[in-house]
C-alpha cells in the first residue's frame, strides 16, 4: 500500500475571497456611482432613479469629469440652458464639485471674449466671513462631502 505524501486538503491555502468592490470608498468604482447619484439627487431628489437612460449617461460623464479634475483632468466641456433647470442644476454642482472648473453664461449666441467676473481677496474674506456665520442646510452640506471625498481621492495638491 502507498502512503498518501500530499493531503487531501490543505488549511494553508484554503481560496481566498475576492473583493468585488475596492475596500477604500474613494476608489473611482465607489466614487463615480456616488457622485452620479448625488448629481440626479440634486436635479430630481426622490425621483433620480425614474430618469431616462440618456439623462443617466449625462449625469455620469458631468460625474467622471468632475472626479478626473482632481486627479487627472480631461479637456471636456458642458452646456446647458437656464430652459432645462435639472440639466443646469447639474452642471452647477459638477463645476463646484471640481478642483477648478470654468463657467460660462451667455445671453445669445456670441463670438467674443467672456468678461471675466472675479472677486478680489477682500471680497474672498467678507464671503467666508458671512458663510461662517450660517448653518449649512443638507444641500451644502452634501456638496461640501462630496467634493472632499473627490480632492481626497484626488491627491489635491
């Protein structure tokens, strides 16, 4: 009779579980379902998950473009109309979810050169001062997570 060298099973390499989803919730695979549901939120609330399929896909690349901006920014742009609010409530929050996003606002259609509006550092001072002051209500507060979860993810320098 021959003796068994090998065991049947051995406890030292029993299979080990897999993880489908990345253990760090700032992992782009977390961060984009999350900030794409947090973008129809603010557009639809309690009624984002009745959206149409293409309202989905906008709200997902506006999701990426505004993630990648902290990391690795893309040369992409948006445009809406004040005509279509959930749309503009959207690209509003993407651009203040991203590191350093430009907006645009025309009246009619124009060739020229956007004027710049800008604040200067006393202003910059008077605005957080007033902010202090206040108490965030669930929708600031909501952007103000959401971008701290991007800049982490990100690396912000």
């Amino acid at each position: 009779m021959m003796k068994r060298t090998t065991p049947i099973c051995n406890q030292n390499h029993a299979p080990q579980a897999t993880h489908i989803l990345p253990q760090n919730p700032n992992d782009y695979r977390y961060l984009l379902p999350a900030t794409t549901g947090y973008l129809l939120d603010v557009a639809y609330g309690p009624y984002r998950f009745t959206v149409a399929p293409q309202t989905m896909r906008q709200a997902r690349r506006l999701a990426s473009a505004a993630i990648r901006s902290h990391g690795m920014p893309e040369p992409v742009s948006f445009t809406t109309s004040t005509d279509d609010a959930p749309a503009m409530l959207m690209v509003l929050h993407a651009a203040m979810l991203s590191r350093d996003a430009r907006l645009t606002l025309s009246f009619a259609p124009c060739a020229g050169t956007p004027m710049p509006v800008v604040t200067g550092l006393q202003d910059a001072r008077t605005y957080s001062y007033r902010r202090s002051q206040e108490t965030m209500n669930r929708s600031q507060l909501d952007a103000f997570t959401m971008r701290g979860r991007l800049v982490q993810a990100g690396g912000a320098r």
